[in-house]
C-alpha cells in the first residue's frame, strides 16, 4: 500500500505492508532493517569509523562485527514491534548501501508522547542536504505515524554541522547541559533542543 499525503512537505511516500514500512524520499529509501541486513549495517559503520569517532561513543571491535550487528538489528526489530524505538536506516534507491541513520529511541508515552533522536550520515554524503532529507521524513512519519509530541535531538556545542541541520527542520534550543554524554572517552557538554508536532 503506498501513502502519499499530498500536505506532507518531505513530498516522501510511505510504502506499508505486513512485513515492513519503506519511506521512499527524493534520493533515499528509509527503512528498519532486519537482521539479514546486518552486512551492511557492518559497512557502514566500518567505512565511518574515523568519521563518526568524534562524536560517539568509543566503540570496541566487537561493534564493527557482522555478528554484533545481527545481533542488534534482531533488538531493534522486537523494539519496534513494542513501540520503544525507531530506528531507520537510509539506503540508496538500489538498496545497495547506507547513506545514513536515523534513530528514534527512548520513547515515553502517557504525558510525556516523546523520545530522543540520533543521526548521521556517510562521510562521502556529506554536504548534499541528505541529512535534511532524511530527518525530515523521518520525523513527519514519527510525528503523523507514531503520534509523538515532542522529538529531542542534543549535539555537542561545536558541533556546527549537526546544529545548522536542526535549525534549518524546525528544532529549537531549550537549554543546556554540562557534562551530559561521554563522547569519544571524555564528558561533553551538550546544547539541548527539541521539535514539537504541529498537529
């Protein structure tokens, strides 16, 4: 089944069946990957390891194995069957390769109907406006799919890249926390900002 709601501004399509949901934008294809794709996630991550480094966590081998990311993926998927978390990968139009993420984790219901996201992209895509892309469709499916209220994204202060990209999707800043991620073996502070769904 393909929905295409013609207000939605990523201009995405929304492919639904019974055993997966595909976001077909411009240049990309989201989807939740399953274990069988577990050789790409591992590529993916292995080609970015220099890139990604400065603002992740500090990874083990292990992290970079087919095994863990079978492992992983087999998580995500009983997750998002229980509503916990979202997590897309963006794939090419050939499902070849992954261009990049978009991780929708810790979600709250009741009062609260939020969660907080995390991204990134391929080192050879960057400046291509495909982040963009890809969080702007993500969001809309996470906000008119999902139903959530608020989305919250955090990024280290010189992190500039991941700040102008939040700006530019409607994301605002609500504060500031010291010390808040250990990222790349030291305390970071973060800037903390959030998007609220329209409807």
């Amino acid at each position: 089944m393909l929905v295409s709601p013609p207000e939605n501004p990523s201009h995405c399509v929304i492919e639904k069946t019974m055993q997966s949901t595909v976001i077909h934008t411009k240049r990309t294809r989201l989807e939740f990957l399953s274990p069988d794709d577990a050789h790409m996630m591992t590529a993916f991550c292995d080609r970015n390891r220099e890139h990604l480094a400065p603002w992740e966590p500090l990874r083990t081998e292990e992290y970079y194995s087919e095994e863990y990311w079978i492992r992983q993926l087999s998580h995500q998927q009983m997750a998002l069957k229980m509503g916990q978390e979202y997590k897309f990968a963006a794939l090419d139009k050939e499902r070849k390769t992954i261009i990049g993420v978009a991780n929708f984790t810790g979600v709250i219901r009741g009062v609260f109907d939020a969660c907080m996201l995390g991204y990134c992209i391929d080192q050879k895509q960057v400046n291509q406006g495909l982040m963009t892309e890809i969080l702007t469709a993500s969001i809309d499916y996470i906000f008119e799919e999902v139903g959530l209220h608020r989305v919250m994204a955090n990024y280290m202060p010189d992190n500039h890249a991941s700040a102008a990209v939040l700006k530019k999707i409607g994301f605002e800043k609500e504060g500031y926390a010291k010390s808040y991620l250990r990222i790349a073996g030291h305390w970071q502070d973060h800037v903390l900002t959030a998007k609220i769904n329209p409807a």
